[in-house]
C-alpha cells in the first residue's frame, strides 16, 4: 500500500503535472495538508476532510479547488 510519506518522501507528489500547475498559495496548502495528514495518521480520511476545510479557510481558498486538485493527482498518479 502506498503511504503519504512515501509519495512525499520520493517527491512522486510534488513532480506531477498536476502539482507543477497549482499557484504558489495552492502548493502551500497541498503541503499543509500532507503535514497535518502525517501528524495524525490515526483517522487518515477525517484528517484529510478537516485539514481541506481549515486550509481551504486560513489561506482564503476555495475547498472545492483543493479537493480538485486532489482528485487530479490521484487520477494521474494511479492512470485513471
């Protein structure tokens, strides 16, 4: 299975087109995300949600994008 800390340590995640094509706000906020994420890998799904929800507020983000973008990364990551 592959883990967050995985993906981030070999950079899979911040070497895609999908990441290389976000605003440096974004990126930002993609990378808050994986750090909540592996600060509290107990509850990984209601982690992911809270971090898309209080990111998305803090840096005046629509949650709709980062979702998105989310979305964009697994499917190119994964071929779908």
């Amino acid at each position: 299975m592959l883990k967050v800390s995985k993906i981030v340590e070999e950079n899979k995640m911040f070497d895609s087109q999908s990441y290389n094509e976000l605003s440096p706000v974004m990126k930002k906020a993609v990378n808050e995300v994986f750090k909540s994420i592996e600060y509290n890998q107990k509850d990984i799904l209601n982690t992911f949600e809270h971090s898309i929800e209080k990111i998305a507020e803090v840096n005046s983000l629509n949650k709709k994008d980062l979702y998105n973008y989310f979305d964009n990364e697994v499917n190119e990551q994964f071929g779908e």
